[in-house]
C-alpha cells in the first residue's frame, strides 16, 4: 500500500476511534478529531504531513507520482 493510502487509512481509524472514545469515555476527544481534520486540512495546502514523513522514514513505498522525489 502506498503512503498516501496508508496516511488516509490511518487518518480515518483516527477519527472513528476517537468518536468512539467520545460516545463512551469523554467528549473531550473530539479534541483529537478536530486535531486530525485540521491536520489533513494543512496538509492539504501545503502538501506537509507529518504522517507522511514518518512513514516515509520507516520505508514506506512512494506511489508512482511521487518517484521523483
């Protein structure tokens, strides 16, 4: 799987996990939501993210776009 699929797949269990955790333990985390759509969000502008970045750095495979890089 590529990162960009990896960093989507995880933003994902991220957000349902934490909507979870606010229905059953404390609606302080939909803190952590906001924290991860804010996070896509500037990534989305400015094309960092740090999920990325470490994936990367753990030898994640780049998609085919990306190759250059």
């Amino acid at each position: 799987m590529a990162i960009d699929r990896i960093v989507l797949a995880v933003a994902g269990c991220f957000v349902l996990a934490s909507v979870a955790l606010s229905q059953l333990h404390s609606v302080h985390w939909l803190w952590f939501t906001a924290f991860v759509g804010a996070n896509l969000l500037q990534a989305s502008f400015t094309g960092f993210c740090p999920m990325a970045k470490i994936l990367k750095a753990v030898g994640a495979r780049l998609p085919a776009r990306w190759a250059f890089e």
